[in-house]
C-alpha cells in the first residue's frame, strides 16, 4: 500500500466517524432514525468515538504503510550495496586501483520547479559513498547536462573518461575550441566553469531507470577520480544496469 493511498484512507475513515457523530448529534436524517438505530445497536455512538479517537490519533493503515515501506527500503538498500560492492570489485582491477572510499553512487530522478516546470531537471535522490571523502557537491542539471543529462538526452547509457580530457583542455581557449568543432555532447553540455567544477570526477558511468513504457524517469551514476578504461567493461556495466532494473521495481521513494 502507497504512503498517500494509506494516508488518504486513515482520512476517509476518520471523516465518515467524524459525519455520523455529527449527525447524530443533530438528528440527521431524522431523530427516529437515530433512536432506532441505538435501539438495535446500543454502541454505534461509543464505537465512532472510538473510531475518530483511533484514526485521529494512531492513524492505523499510514503507520502500517510506513512500517512495510521500512522493510522495503532495508532490502533495497541492501541490493544497491551488493551491486556497489560488485562494481568496486571491478574498479580494484584497474591499474591504479580505486580506493574503496573513492567510489560513488548517485541515484537520480526527474523533479519539475518553477525554474523548470516542462522538461524538469535531475535530483539527486540518494548517494552512497564508502568513505567521507570526496564530499558530495550540488548539482542539478537538466537534459543534456553532464554525464547524466546525456543519459537523459539519449535514454541510453554513457561513459566519460573525463580525465583524459581533463588533460587535454586544459585552458578555456582549448576548451571552447574543442567545444565548437565537436559540438556541446563533446564536453558533456557543460561550459567552462562547470567543467572545471566537476573535472575532480575523472570517471563517470551512467545508465538510464526507465518506466516500463521505456520512458526516462532517472538514472544511476556511479564515478570515481580514475579507472575508466578498467570500469568500462561488460561485468561492470551488467551490475550498474542490474541495478536500474531492480529499482524501476520499486518506487523512487523507497529509496
């Protein structure tokens, strides 16, 4: 049972008990009605106290939702981790093998706001990280923005070996250059600045959580500081679609 499908029949009951007290209190329909009803059942009026008093304060079917979806998230939680756990075993074989605590997940989700009310924009809505370091920066791009607003673009999965070209645009003339004869997809649709602002990534994977219409409703990006050619293989790539497809199973709120 959904958290809102829950909630909204805690409402439901809670009003329908609430109604009919009321209306007996001013004898709606009728006070015959009423009289009669008491007479065949003596505690209907002691049974809507109790049932406003329940619903009102304990509400039953939403703390029973809340409970399941606790149980849930714990088992999703832990198959996210043995599917992190089986992409950092691929990332150990590269040549400079990805620490443990390098390696990051990020689960996104299209979010609509103000800013962006048609086409919307990525949220971040989980990051798992087996270190402290580095810290998880704010970022929110939108289609065609990055690793992951490629993926979006494309509703396919993509692969940046952002170091390598790190250390060919070095400068912004570079960059600008190889941005106009390769086009914007080249730099992961980001100008110079943001390039500069996410470049500490130098590997990032991502692959696309479609609905079961095959529509883009998010995505996985997994990332670390280097590895890409060690990562970009078909073990690692099997874990990280794996894994969008056990999350479409579930809602994004689980997480």
């Amino acid at each position: 049972m959904r958290a809102l499908t829950a909630k909204f029949m805690d409402r439901s009951v809670l009003l329908a008990a609430t109604l009919a007290l009321v209306a007996r209190q001013y004898d709606i329909p009728s006070e015959p009605f009423w009289s009669d009803a008491a007479l065949r059942h003596p505690y209907v009026v002691v049974a809507l106290v109790c049932t406003v008093a329940v619903f009102g304060a304990l509400t039953p079917f939403q703390s029973h939702a809340d409970r399941r979806k606790a149980e849930r998230r714990a088992v999703v939680r832990q198959q996210v981790l043995a599917h992190f756990g089986k992409m950092l075993a691929v990332a150990r074989t590269a040549q400079t093998p990805v620490e443990t605590g390098d390696l990051g997940l990020h689960i996104w989700q299209i979010r609509r706001s103000l800013r962006h009310p048609l086409h919307g924009y990525l949220r971040r809505t989980v990051a798992y990280r087996l270190g402290n370091t580095p810290v998880t920066r704010s970022f929110a791009p939108t289609k065609g923005v990055g690793v992951v607003g490629l993926c979006w673009k494309r509703n396919e999965e993509v692969s940046f070996d952002v170091r390598e070209l790190m250390s060919r645009l070095t400068d912004r003339q570079a960059f600008e250059r190889y941005r106009d004869t390769q086009g914007a997809d080249a730099v992961m649709g980001l100008d110079w600045e943001e390039f500069r602002r996410v470049a500490h990534r130098g590997a990032v994977f991502a692959s696309p959580i479609r609905s079961r219409s095959g529509d883009f409703i998010g995505c996985v990006s997994v990332d670390a500081r280097h590895g890409h050619d060690s990562m970009n293989v078909e073990d690692f790539w099997h874990e990280l679609n794996s894994l969008c497809s056990r999350i479409v199973q579930d809602d994004f709120d689980i997480l």
